[in-house]
C-alpha cells in the first residue's frame, strides 16, 4: 500500500486448486480465485474505504494457467532467469530435489518441454523416466 502498488502477484496456479482425493475441495484452498477476490475487498475495505483505488491481487490460477503453461509463459518472458527462481520448501545453496514443491517444479519443466536446468541436491523423482534416468535432465 505505502509504495503505490496497483497489483499483487503470487504463485498459486491451477494444480493447486484442483479438488484433492475424493473430496471436491480444492487442494489448496486459499489459492483459489475465490479468496484472492475476496483478499481484494478486504483491501479495497481496509486501506481505500473512499474513492476508486484497489489492489488487483493476480495470479496464475485467475488467468487458469496451470504450472507448466505458466512456467512456458515465463521462460518465454524472462528465459534462463526462470532458473534463478526458487521452489524448495528449504532453504540452501540448491533446490533439495525431495520435497513436494522440487517434484512439482521438476514435472512443470517436463510437462513444457523445458529442460530442468535447477540445481538440485538429489535429482527429483516424478516419473519412471526419472528413475531410469530418462526424463531429458540430470
Ligand atoms: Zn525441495
């Protein structure tokens, strides 16, 4: 709000709202565009009762992109720096390759048909391909 800002932008695309299991809930449910609309007015409510001012919270779910259709978006903007972003649930001077945020970034460049240059620690495991060391990246 103090600098201006016009827009927000997270990272919460369509895998994360798919309905989990068998129940019909989004996996994750404060991804959904749902709640980023209703962060909008709780802004809009909280910080500019008066006048026309907002703050658009955007992203890729809103725009029903999924990872790998987002991550094509951004290495078509911002080529190789889509390797200098950071996915791991830990800290560390690479991505640890076992954590569920590692196995998802790792299938995202798959599924796009980018090759996974993100330095892992242990190589992530999401296909039988990975196993056999087949999946295109090591
Ligand atoms: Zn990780």
């Amino acid at each position: 709000m103090t600098i201006g800002a016009g827009i927000v932008i997270y990272g919460a695309q369509l895998d994360d709202i798919a309905p989990r299991g068998d129940a019909m809930e989004p996996r994750f449910p404060d991804n959904t565009p749902d709640t980023a609309r209703a962060f909008e007015e709780v802004v809009r409510v909280a910080h500019f009762p008066v006048g026309e001012r907002k703050i658009e919270i955007w992203s890729p779910a809103r725009e029903g992109l999924s990872k790998s259709e987002n991550l094509k978006r951004g290495y078509e903007i911002a080529g190789d720096l889509i390797f200098e972003t950071w996915s791991c649930y830990l800290s560390g001077e690479a991505h640890c390759g076992n954590c569920d945020s590692c196995r998802e970034r790792h299938r995202a460049f798959i599924e796009a048909g980018i090759a996974d240059r993100t330095i892992y620690n242990v190589h992530p495991i999401v296909s039988d391909k990975c196993r056999l060391g087949k999946c295109g990246v090591r």
